[in-house]
C-alpha cells in the first residue's frame, strides 16, 4: 500500500454513472450575473465619480474598527440573518471566490486533473482563527489594552474611490492563480473555503441552527451518487443515512446533490437543527494526520502566513486572506517534502511520487516544485524581515529631518541624519534581496538619499520609485520630488503639478497644498 497524503477517497456510486447536476448550470448563471453585477458597480462609479460603497463582507472590519456602516457591513449581517433560516446559502449562490474555485476545478478538470481534498484536523480550523482575528479580536483587544473609545458610529454608504480599501490590481491574477489553480489543485475542489475563508466560517456557525435543510425521504438506497456530485466533499449519503438531513457546515447548498439523486429523494425542507452533530466529513478525517504531524502543518501555516506572505510583494502587499491561503499550501508542501524525503512511498493526488524508495518521474519533479516554493517561502521570509528592519532604520532620520526640523533641537537632528548612512545600506540590503524591485523601498531609499544632501541621486531614485503610477504612497516623497521639479534648473511644472495635486487629492497633505497654491500663483 502506498503512503500517501491523505485525503478522502471518492465514493464509488453503486448503481451506475451519475447523471449531470440539472442545477449547476444555473448555479454557473447566478455566478456570472454576481460578476456582471460587480462590473457595473465599478461602471457606475467611473461614470458618475461616486457609487454605493463596497458590496462586499470584508467591509464589516471598517464598521468594527472605525465605526463606518458601510455597505458592505450590511450585507454581512443580512447573509448573517439569512443563514440562520436557509443554511449556508450565499457560499454556493453568491461568493466570487466560490466562482472561481468551481471554474479552476472545472478547468483543471478538462486536462483530467480531479483534485481530492487534504484533510487535516487543525487545518481546517484556520478559517474560524481568522474570523476571530478580523471581527472579535479588535473588540476583545479594546477591552485587555484599554484603548480609547471609538468614533461614534456613522452611515458609509457611497464613496468616491470604489478601490479604496481593495488590494492593487496586480494582486487579481495572482489571487487566480494561488488561491484559484493552486490551492484548487493541492487543496481540493473547496480548498480555500474548507482552509482559510472567514467569512464561510461565521455562514458555517450559523448554519448548524438553520432550520431549512436538505433531507432525505425512505425512498434512498444508499447509492452514493449524492456524494459524489457533492464538491464541498460532504458525505451525503452518510449524513443522511444517520440524521435524515445534511448536519454537515460545509454544505453551501448548491442542491446538486438534490439534482442528481436517481431516487428524487433528497429535498430541501424545514427540519429541527442539529448543532452539535459532527459531520461525517470530520469524523472521516480523524485518521488522516498525525498529531505531530497536524501540530507541524498549523505552526507552519501561521509561520508563512503571517511571517513570510502577509503583505509583501511588489509593495502593492498581499492581502490578509491571500496569505492564509498561501500559508496553508505552504503547511501541505512542506509535509508532502517531508514525507518524500522520510518515506519509501508516496502517492498525491492520484499520482505516485514515490515507490519502493525510489522516486518516479512525476516524484522528481515533485520533490524540485515542494523544494523551489519551500526555499521561495524561506526567501520570502528574509526578504520581510529585512525590509521590516530597513524601514525601522530609516524612521529616525526621515522623521527628524522631513517632519520635526525646527521642533526637534539642532543636535537631536544632526544624531538622527548620522544614522541615514546605516539606514541606506539596509535599505539597500533589502532591495538586493527582492526579486522585485519594491517601490516602498525605492521611495525610502529616495528619502535618504534627499537628506544626506546627495540630491542627483536622490531625484533619480524617486523618479525609478514612481515609475509610471501617478504619485507615491509615501507624502513627503511626492513633495520632495515636486521640489526638485519647481527647481529653476529643471522647470518641469506640470510634473510638480500633478504630484501635489495627487498629494493634496490622495493624503489631504498641507504641505502640498501650499506649493500647489506657490505653483499656482506663479506667472506664466
Ligand atoms: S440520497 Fe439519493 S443519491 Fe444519495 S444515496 Fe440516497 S438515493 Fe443515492
Ligand atoms: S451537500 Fe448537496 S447541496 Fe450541499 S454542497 Fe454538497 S451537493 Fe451542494
């Protein structure tokens, strides 16, 4: 037998081919209508310059942290309310995320990759981690910490910059293609939402008390083809066969099961909740890891989560969920080298990598992929710390001489210009580690370069950290460089122009705002 990653085989239907869901088609329409609805959003606010603020749960974080009611925190607490009487309705029917794991499996699917999913016990409690972390700990730290109370709350709901709180566009394709084919891939066909969603954790606790449920008439035979249709890897004919009704969280109520079984004998009606039931998808994974294993896959996970991805990348920062996903594929990528290394035999997903010690072909190239995305953690990790202690190092400098001159004493400043040098090379350091350049660091390095007076590189740096967006995130960056074009020797006004009006726009920056008004008055 061979060692494998586990997983939960596919239940073997009993009586013939399953027949095709006559529901997932419309389920696809739904999803796609979910996106047209996204496009004109942004459609409405390009054309009228403001809109209705995001439609999106992740918005409900700016209503705990800030006070905002925003759209976005309505809608939660609608879908909220709504779980509580139809189950976990909007995961299947709503969620791009779900779009685009159900569109990945079913390409991965047409070049005959069936993805089966990894199963752990700590794992898959990463979702509700998280959830805690974004909606309750700030409550919770508010209270431990005594922080000062906060903002009175108040209505959100248009905006003049849909984008606002959204990553870059940069992070689209990359979302697509690791918390889409990747995790899709080495996760099964749910991955994301089983390992990192939040927001299916809290749809996943309110679920258990719905009092609409599938269930099941006399008329099942236990054939299994429920199960096997079912992609959220629910047991249904398990579940059914022990409670009369699905009990399991997991159920995004897609109704494919319904749609398939060749007895109709699944339907969606009112049932009294089981709470606390487990479902058979846990209670199957109980053998799948080793304690000590599934200990080494939550640290690992959080390592890379939190130390090595969250926010790097192209200074445009990986969002928070970008990285619980990327940590948890790290966690599974790190135990399948483990065992490759550790093993005589390995099989993942359908495929041998290892057999009586020896590696096959698709194991070596295993062992170089595990091997590359493991040192690319590690260098990840480095490249963090590293910019982490740069711009640290830059702080005291940068502050004394762009924001304290003339509050701070002469000698205060002197000591904190004599420490730019060592900030320099660290930035430096930092940049050299990157596999891209990071503007972030670029502007820093800038920065620097401005205050130990060597102005010729200092212009040029901060030119290669605009390239060509619009303005820089750093303030005072952007009012240096447009310094350095209201220069006589240089005279590029209109470049000046447009770096403080994007200041002014953009950061609300005072500064700016008074050489705008210099630039302005200037004669023509
Ligand atoms: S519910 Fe239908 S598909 Fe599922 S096991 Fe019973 S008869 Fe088969
Ligand atoms: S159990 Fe049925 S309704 Fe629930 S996710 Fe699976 S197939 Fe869809």
């Amino acid at each position: 037998v061979l060692a494998s990653l586990p997983r939960q085989d596919r239940h073997k239907p009993k009586s013939g081919p399953v027949r095709p869901s006559k529901v997932s088609r419309k389920r696809a329409y739904v999803l796609i209508g979910v996106h047209v609805a996204i496009g004109l959003h942004f459609l409405h606010w390009g054309v009228t310059g403001q809109t209705i603020t995001p439609v999106e749960p992740s918005e409900a974080m700016q209503t705990l942290e800030l006070g905002r009611v925003n759209a976005g925190f309505l809608l939660f607490v609608t879908l909220i309310a709504s779980t509580l009487v139809f189950g976990r309705w909007f995961c299947g029917w709503g969620c791009h995320l779900v779009a685009l794991q159900d569109l990945c499996a079913w390409m991965l699917g047409k070049i005959g990759l069936k993805p089966r999913p990894v199963r752990s016990r700590l794992l898959v409690l990463a979702p509700f981690v998280v959830a805690f972390y974004m909606f309750a700990w700030p409550q919770v730290a508010d209270l431990i910490f005594s922080r000062p109370p906060r903002p009175e709350w108040e209505m959100h709901l248009f905006t003049n910059d849909l984008w606002q709180t959204f990553p870059k566009w940069i992070m689209a394709p990359v979302s697509v293609l690791l918390l889409g084919f990747l995790i899709v891939w080495w996760l099964g066909a749910k991955g994301f939402c089983t390992h990192g969603c939040p927001y299916g954790a809290v749809f996943a606790i309110t679920d258990r008390f719905a009092p609409m449920r599938i269930k099941v008439t006399d008329a099942c035979d236990a054939c299994g083809h429920c199960t096997t249709a079912c992609s959220s890897n629910v047991r249904v004919h398990e579940e059914v066969a022990k409670h009369g009704m699905i009990v399991d969280p997991g159920c995004m109520k897609c109704f494919d099961c319904v749609s398939v079984c060749p007895k109709e004998a699944l339907y969606f009606g009112a049932a009294v909740p089981k709470p606390f039931a487990v479902s058979q998808q846990r209670i199957q994974a109980r053998a799948d890891f080793t304690w000590p294993e599934e200990i080494a896959l939550a640290g690992i996970a959080v390592w890379a989560a939190q130390f090595a991805f969250r926010e790097v990348w192209f200074g445009e920062h990986v969002p928070f969920l970008l990285s619980v996903g990327l940590g948890v594929l790290t966690a599974v990528f790190a135990l399948l080298g483990w065992r490759l290394v550790s093993r005589s035999a390995v099989t993942f997903q359908h495929t041998v990598l290892k057999a009586d010690g020896r590696f096959t072909r698709a194991g070596r190239f295993g062992v170089l992929g595990v091997g590359l995305w493991l040192l690319f953690a590690v260098h990840t990790c480095v490249g963090k710390t590293w910019r982490g202690m740069a711009i640290e190092a830059a702080t005291e400098p940068l502050s004394a001489v762009l924001l304290k001159r003339g509050t701070m004493p002469r000698e205060q400043v002197d000591a904190a210009v004599a420490k730019a040098p060592a900030a320099l090379a660290s930035v430096d350091g930092a940049l050299a580690w990157d596999l891209v350049d990071d503007p972030d660091l670029l502007t820093l390095r800038g920065l620097l370069l401005f205050v130990l007076g060597r102005h010729v590189e200092a212009e040029a740096a901060l030119w290669v950290a605009l390239g060509d967006r619009e303005g820089l995130s750093e303030p005072t960056a952007n009012v240096v460089l447009a310094q350095y074009c209201m220069d006589r020797t240089r005279q590029r006004y209109e470049d000046a122009r447009r770096l403080l009006q994007y200041t002014v726009r953009v950061h609300g920056n005072q500064v700016a705002a008074s050489l705008l008004e210099q630039l302005q008055a200037r004669p023509k």
